[in-house]
C-alpha cells in the first residue's frame, strides 16, 4: 500500500492534506490522534470507500483514483467503531450472510465463533448482543476472510482484555500471512503490542514518525 | 459469486428482517386500511355511489403507502453497512435487484390485503373477470414501485434529506404506474381493452429495471 500527497475533501472541506504513507507485506502500522483529526478518514481512503482529491495511491495494486476492482475490496478487511452487523439477524446468520455475498464457505462459521469464544451465543440476535459481543463477531469474521490489508479504527477501545488478544491476535496473524496492518486511534497505549511505526495525525496532516 | 446469487441472498436477507420486525403488515398496513376507512367515512353526501371511487381511493392509497414498504430498507441503511457490503464485494446491480425483488413480494402482498379492505368498505362493482387482470395490474404496479423506490433510495443515499428527497423523485415517476394500473379496472368497465394498460405497465417496469442496474455501479462509485 502507498499514498502520495494525497488529499481528502468531504463536502467541501479538506479532511486530509498531503498524506504519505507506505506499508509493505507483513508490516503494521498506527496513526494516532485525537478526535476530528481524520483517522477514519484515512481508513476508509485505504479501504478503498473514499477516493482522493488529489495525490496518488495504490492499495493491493489497485489505483485508489479509478474504478477498484471486486477482488481487491474483499481482500481488505475494515473494523470501524461501530460494529456493521444487522441487527435483527441473529450472529451466526450475519456471518452466514458475509460468507454468502462474498462467495466464502459458510461451514467456516461455527469454527470462527469458536475462535472467538462465541460457539454458545451464536443464536442470539446481533440487537441482543453488547458492542464487545459483536466485536468479537467481526473478529470471527475476519478470520474467516483472512484480509490482506486490515485497517482497525479503534479496535481495542470498550474491549475486555480477552477480546483485546483477540484482536492482536487478529494483526498478528494477518502479517504472518503477508499482509498489512493499519490502526488508529486517539490513545497511542490503545494500538497493540506490534506495530512498527506510529504516525501522528493532527488537522488531517500527518506529523512525526516514532 | 454470480450476479443472481448475490441479489437473491439480498432478498432473502431483507424478507427474513421484514419477517422479524413487521413494518410492513404489522405497522404500515394496518394505517393504509384506517386511511382507506376514512376516505369512505368522509366522502361527501352527493356522491351517489361510493363504490365507483373505491378504485380510484385504493391506488391512491397503496402508492403512497407502498412508498414506506419500498423504502424502507434504503432509509433504515447506516454508512457501516454500506462499507461492509462494498468490501464483501457485493455487486450493486444484485443488491438493486434483491432489495428490489423482496420489495415486490412485500408490496404485492400489503396490495392485494389493502384490496379486499378497499372492496369490503367500498363495495364497488366490479366488472365480470375481474381477477386476474387486477392481480396482474397489483403485481405489476407493485413490481414497478419496488424498483422506482429502490433506484430513488440508491440516488438519495448519504443525503441529509433522503427520507423526503426520496418521496419526491418517487411521486412523478409513479404516474405511469399509477394511471397503468387504475385504468385498467376502469377499461374493463367501460367494455375497452386492457393491453395497452398492461403494455405501459411493463414497459415503466422494464425501464426502471435497465436504469436500475445500470445506474448502480455509477452510482456506487460517485458514492466514494
């Protein structure tokens, strides 16, 4: 994955100038900053949801300014702060239901729920389920779609300890296969264990490196 | 995955929602039967036969009413879903036509419900055969607001006045469906055919379907 000066404007207003970020095979990165300061943003241009202004990126080979293909975005694996499971299916229909849209084996499911210490809920409906319940559910997922790029936006953060594991976890394996991982926060002790570089994000410009 | 699996687990997804919250025939129904319920009480006392408005009210009411049951799935959609489903890769022509299709069985159902009512309150005269030419104009006329909604839904998505944007682009585009489906009752009265009733209701549902798919992967992009 690498940016070049890219630039992000959302309704009119610059939400990220000038960012330049690269990440290899196997890497991790962070970003920290506080609130506003366009760490989603980030993200969602790296998930390939937003296009650029201006500048230049690839994300899997894909030109982030032109027309992304299908098997890029199913490569890529997004946890945002707010958990996207429809509510009135239960967990392991969700799950069901992303193996089916994304052409994966849905006998991976139960498995997955397992990994995550979820094999005895996995009827309850996703509205009946706390936010670190359907976290875990994502998590379940993830493994299942084994991403090559995983972006967390505040993936840790209203986590119990366990879950937060899982979510280094999640990052750590993810690298061993080759890919990248990218996670943002406004804590820097929220981010994990092993990750490589922090960037900090302030105003949607990109400061210094540690 | 191909196109069509991809649009009939969207439908199956949405009836199973439907099935669970009932917005369809335990909330809305219900109020499109009351406002059926009051045209009737609040017709004025010069008109001799109510039964010959009977027809004229029931359309009325199914399009504006239909409108929430087609809508409802576009509007009820937060951004995470819509990341979620552009990076499981699912095709925005098999999510138009699964919302689409689920939208058409639903609003089939809530039309043909709301015609008994129309028929018990109003008992119009209904002209010999009148069956299956009706079923044929509810099906179609609802097959038509499904994919008018679905489309208006795609094209407000992400506005901050969606729910009313939405409304809006459906009222006009609905009048082919709406005189499609109303004449074809009043031809067959009248002793007329019906075919050319039937033809426009195909050929509004045939466009909208083309311009569907194949505004939804601009539309998707423009989305970014």
């Amino acid at each position: 994955m690498r940016l070049d000066s890219v630039g992000v404007s959302l309704g009119g207003v610059t939400v990220l100038a000038d960012v330049s970020l690269n990440l290899g095979s196997g890497e991790g990165i962070a970003i920290v900053g506080p609130n506003g300061s366009g760490k989603t943003t980030v993200l969602r241009l790296m998930a390939t949801l937003l296009r650029p202004a201006y500048g230049t990126g690839t994300i899997l080979g894909a030109d982030l300014a032109g027309v992304v293909d299908r098997s890029v975005r199913t490569s890529i694996g997004l946890i945002t702060h707010a958990p996207a499971l429809l509510d009135e299916l239960t967990i392991s229909e969700n799950l069901i239901h992303f193996c089916r849209v994304s052409g994966r084996a849905e006998a991976t499911v139960p498995k997955a729920l397992s990994a995550v210490g979820m094999e005895k809920v996995t009827d309850r409906p996703a509205a009946r389920c706390s936010f670190g319940m359907k976290r875990r559910a994502e998590i379940a997922w993830l493994l299942i779609a084994k991403p090559r790029l995983l972006l967390l936006d505040e993936a840790r953060s209203g986590l119990d300890a366990e879950a937060r594991i899982l979510v280094d976890s999640l990052s750590r394996l993810t690298r061993e296969r080759g890919g990248g991982v990218v996670a943002v926060s406004h804590e820097e002790g929220d981010l994990g264990t092993d990750l490589v570089a922090v960037h900090r994000l302030e105003n949607g410009r990109l400061g210094q490196t540690s | 995955m191909s196109l069509w699996r991809q649009s009939t687990e969207v439908m199956r997804v949405d009836l199973v929602v439907e099935q669970r919250i009932g917005d369809t025939f335990r909330i809305v129904l219900p109020f499109a039967v009351v406002a059926l319920m009051i045209f009737s009480l609040a017709m004025p006392a010069g008109v001799s036969d109510v039964g010959d408005v009977g027809t004229a009210v029931f359309w009325g009411v199914a399009i504006l009413y239909g409108m929430q049951v087609a809508l409802r799935t576009s509007m009820s959609e937060t951004e995470q879903r819509k990341d979620i489903a552009m990076l499981l890769g699912l095709d925005p022509a098999a999510r138009f036509l699964g919302r689409s299709i689920a939208a058409a069985l639903l609003l089939t159902g809530f039309m043909a419900v709301l015609f008994i009512a129309m028929v018990l309150l109003f008992t119009p005269d209904l002209p010999r055969g009148w069956a299956w030419p009706t079923g044929l104009a509810i099906l179609l006329a609802a097959a038509g607001l499904a994919l008018l909604a679905t489309l208006a839904g795609e094209v407000a998505s992400g506005l901050r006045n969606r729910s009313a944007l939405a409304s809006l682009l459906i009222a006009p585009l609905a009048i082919p469906l709406v005189v499609g489906a109303s004449q074809v009752l009043e031809s067959m009265a009248g002793n007329n055919g019906i075919l050319i009733w039937i033809l426009l209701l195909i050929t509004t549902d045939l466009a909208l379907l083309v311009a569907g798919v194949g505004l939804s992967r601009p539309l998707e992009e423009a989305s970014r």
